[in-house]
C-alpha cells in the first residue's frame, strides 16, 4: 500500500446543506487551503521532530489575512464575523494540520483584547497579533491544578506602580513562540476563590519570564505547548487586561466567551471526523481481502454510515451553535454540551476509521493514525468532558 502522508482529502459534501456559508466564505476556503497546502503541508512532519512550528510560518499567515479575522478594522483587522474563523478551523483539521495553534491566537487571545482591553492595550497588541509579528498565549493551568482554576497559586503582590509576578502555568498552547501571554494570577493578599483572580499581559521577553522546551506530547506533535516559570517578573499596573480597574475580575472575563471557545472545540472535532471518514473511504474503497473491496463488506458498510450520521447530526448542532454564537445567545450548557458530545464522537468515529485501515492506520504516516493520536486531547482540553457534564447536570 502506498503511504498516505500529507495527502489532502476534500471532506465529503454535508449531509445537510449548510445554511451559515455563502460564496463569499467558500471564496476564503479556497484561499486557505491553498496556503496550508503549500505553506503548511509540506513541512508539518518536520515540525512535528521539532515540536513547533517555524515561527515565520506566524508571518505568512499574517500577511494573507488567515489571523484573528474578528479583529476590528481601526486595529488592523477585517472585522469579519466568526464564520470565517470556522472556516479557519475547519481547514486546517482537513490538512491534518494540528501544528497550528492558531484557535488560540486569533480566536480566544485576541477576542479577549477585543472584549476587555484598553485603547492602549488593542492599539499595542492587535495590529501584531494581526500581522503575525506577535504570538499570543493564553495561561490558566498550573501544574497543581486544571480544572479547578480557582485554586490556581500563581500570584502578584505590588510594588511601587508595578506587581511581581510569580508562580507557573503548563500545557500553555504557544507557549515556547509566544511574545504576548495572557496570564491568570491571583492578588498575594487579594480575596480567596474566583475573585482574587486577575488577567495579566505580560510580553514574553520580560525579564524572569522562562519559557521550557515544548512538551513532548502524544499528538498535536508539531503544535508547540510548553511550561511557563514566571520568577519575580516585573509587570507594570496598567498591564492588567481592561486596566487596573478590572483587577479582581479575571474570572468574570474568562467565563464570557467560554461558550465560544468550546464551540471551537466542537468544531474541530467535527471537521477532525469529517476528515478521517473522507481518508477511510478513500482506503478502503482501494484495500481488497477475500477478493473484493473491503468496502464492499456489510460491516464496513454500517460502520461508514454509522459515521457518516453521526458527523452529519454533530455538524447541524455545531452550525446551529455558530448561529447562536453570531448572536450571542449560545448557552454555555449548550456549548459544553456540543463539546462534550462532538469530542467524543470524534474519537468513536476516528477509532473505527483506524481499525477500518487495519495495521497501516496504526502507521503514523498515514493521516487517519496522526488523527487518532490529535484527537484524544480534544476530551480533555477547553475543560474536560466530565467538567462539562456537571455544567450541563447543573443547569437542569
Ligand atoms: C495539548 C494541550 C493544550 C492545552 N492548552 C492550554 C492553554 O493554552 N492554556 C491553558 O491554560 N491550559 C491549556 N491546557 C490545559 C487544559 O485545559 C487542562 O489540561 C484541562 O483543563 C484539565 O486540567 P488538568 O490537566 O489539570 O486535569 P485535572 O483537573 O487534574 O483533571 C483530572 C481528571 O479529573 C477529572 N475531574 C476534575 N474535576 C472533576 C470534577 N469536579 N468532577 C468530575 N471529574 C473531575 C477530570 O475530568 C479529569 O478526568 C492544555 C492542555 C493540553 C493537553
């Protein structure tokens, strides 16, 4: 059999028409595939050895527009709505492109300069983070606690017009390219729980700020996620995002656009499935035992269209979801329920389309087994499924 490395497979045309997109989106979706073909594709098993991405690739896409889309125009920006940044998304789970940790970037760190920052904040950081000049990070998890943030024991204590900065955050998405980190830190001697808790700009070359080597990970090898130390950083009062009157409010503002960010997370793994379904159908339509086509088996039969349904019923959810994110009305129970359920379809769908390959879908450079490994984290980040379920137990 040949390998099927870095070869791209047009997802299948949805089982329900998608109401959301017009010409105009399609017309990006072209311009997008085309660069990660060309820019993207052909280096990502490189970047995966090296466990980052080439940081001019960050440039590249600034300079053909794929980076925070939602960012108005007076800060560089286009404005675009968030479709253009499912398009993104999308795009790059059909390359298999898991080495771009562009979601976090453009579509939680820049939305929170958006939201929250002030003047001077969006004038210094988003034409960068637009352009590419910049790499953003977003550091909540600490190697003591996840899930339960508010627990979090980084902190800052004043002195003079600055505070000092302490403590460390792991699994930071970015991390080792970053040049902006937003950081949640806890007042020294501020309130205890949700409260204490502030969001920090803090640039990644000040001095006491200490990047790791990026994690070795079992998938999303290319997507650089490193540990964070920060000792006695000094960070001027005006660098709490929203200014110093937002002190004390960082746990308000990461809720805000919670249901955002897990609708990425849905969409993702929606795409994700959608692309290892269009990879098996390829293989198994040319893979022959017992003298006929292993596609021809009534087991793969029900196991393709088993799939099929069920990435075609994720997608309506997400697409409904998207239209209620375009008007601010998505729920977060129904986004966490749409990230729970879509994360672990996911990996059913991806599990099966590995055993569908047999021995080679075990075989890392073909697409459906980088996929399998990608997939797994989608469970576990952005809250983890079972956070999600006591979201939704507890909005009953
Ligand atoms: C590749 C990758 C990228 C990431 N990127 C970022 C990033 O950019 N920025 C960032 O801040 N973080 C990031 N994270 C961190 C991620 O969000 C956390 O790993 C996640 O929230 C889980 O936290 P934890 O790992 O500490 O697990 P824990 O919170 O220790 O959870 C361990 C287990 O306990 C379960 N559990 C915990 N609490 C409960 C409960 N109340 N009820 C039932 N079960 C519970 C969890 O569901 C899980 O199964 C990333 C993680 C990975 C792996």
């Amino acid at each position: 059999m040949s390998a099927q490395s870095n070869s791209f497979m047009p997802p299948l045309s949805p089982m329900l028409p998608r109401a959301l997109f017009q010409s105009e989106h399609e017309d990006f979706r072209r311009s997008v595939r085309r660069f990660i073909e060309e820019e993207v594709t052909p280096h990502h098993a490189r970047w995966e050895d090296q466990q980052h991405v080439d940081r001019d690739i960050w440039n590249k896409a600034g300079e053909m527009g794929l980076l925070c889309l939602t960012v108005p125009e007076e800060f560089g920006g286009i404005g675009a709505d968030r479709r253009y940044s499912v398009v993104v998304l999308e795009e790059i789970m059909y390359a298999g492109a898991s080495g771009l940790g562009w979601a976090v970037h453009s579509d939680i760190v820049a939305p929170y300069l958006i939201n929250y920052g002030t003047q001077d904040q969006k004038q210094t950081w988003l034409p960068k983070l637009v352009s590419g000049e910049a790499v953003g990070a977003i550091a909540m998890t600490e190697p003591g606690t996840g899930s339960d943030l508010q627990a979090m024991k980084t902190t800052v204590v004043e002195d003079g017009d600055d505070y000092l900065l302490n403590g460390s955050k792991i699994f930071i998405t970015n991390g080792y390219l970053s040049d902006l980190i937003i950081v949640a830190a806890r007042l020294g001697d501020g309130p205890k729980g949700a409260k204490g808790i502030s969001l920090f700009l803090v640039e990644a070359d000040r001095e006491g700020v200490e990047k790791a080597k990026p994690l070795k990970k079992v998938g999303m090898k290319a997507q650089d996620t490193c540990e964070l130390y920060f000792n006695n950083v000094r960070i001027p009062k005006e660098n709490v995002l929203g200014g110093p009157d937002y002190l004390g409010q960082g746990f308000v503002m990461l809720m805000k656009e919670l249901a955002w960010e897990r609708l990425i997370i849905s969409v993702l793994s929606v795409a994700g499935a959608e692309s290892a379904l269009a990879h098996t159908l390829d293989y198994v339509r040319g893979r022959k035992a017992f003298g006929q086509a292993i596609a021809e088996f009534q087991n793969t039969r029900f196991k393709l269209a088993e799939m099929r349904s069920e990435i075609g019923i994720g997608q309506s959810y997400v697409d409904r979801s998207l239209e209620l994110v375009l008007e601010r009305k998505l729920s977060p129970e129904a986004a966490a329920a749409g990230k729970y359920w879509c994360s672990d379809m996911m990996n059913r769908v991806i599990d099966e389309c590995v055993q569908l390959h047999g021995g080679y879908g075990w075989m890392w450079e073909y697409p459906v087994a980088r996929a399998w490994a990608d997939a797994r984290v989608m469970r576990i980040f952005g809250g983890t499924n079972e956070i999600m379920k006591e979201l939704i137990a507890r909005s009953l």
